[in-house]
C-alpha cells in the first residue's frame, strides 16, 4: 500500500531533489526499508544502524508523531502521509 513519504530539504538531495516520494510497507519501518531500496542514500540518515529512530529526526503519520503511537511499528495505511522532520534545538 503506498504511502507518501515528505522530505525535508537536506534530504531531497537523497531523493534526485523531489519534496515528496511513494513507498510501500504496512509499518513505519517497511516504509523505511522501501525508501532505501529505492533511494540508497537515505540508508542511516533517518534509522540508525541498530533500528532506531535517529535522535534528532521527527516522524509523522499525518499528524501524529510515531514516538507517542509504536515508534516503527507504527500502522500505516494506504493514502497516508510521512513527514520526516529534522528536530530543531538552541537556546
């Protein structure tokens, strides 16, 4: 089931420049492993090497964030949508 996966501006470079992508999978993470196979230069910037979310990446399914719902085991469905958002810090 495709789902449509956003992409931040550092990434697109990763993704021949396009703002937003399909990909498949019934979890979060079958999303993940679907956008790598199709653009391998997003191998670890998003998941790290031991299958976490990197620390400093926000994920969402349409509005939620995945970190208060199964993290990658979030659900997804067809039509939905993933923001990969990087997470803005200072002071």
């Amino acid at each position: 089931m495709p789902v449509e996966v956003r992409l931040p501006t550092v990434l697109r470079q990763h993704a021949g420049g396009q703002a937003s992508v399909k990909a498949n999978g019934e979890t979060l993470e079958d999303v993940f492993v679907d956008l790598v196979r199709q653009f391998p230069g997003l191998a670890g910037q998003v998941v790290t090497e031991d299958g976490a979310l990197h620390k400093f990446v926000n994920v969402y399914r349409n509005d939620d964030d995945v970190r208060y719902l199964d993290k990658l085991a979030t659900k997804v469905a067809d039509g939905d949508v993933i923001s990969i958002l990087p997470a803005v810090a200072g002071g």
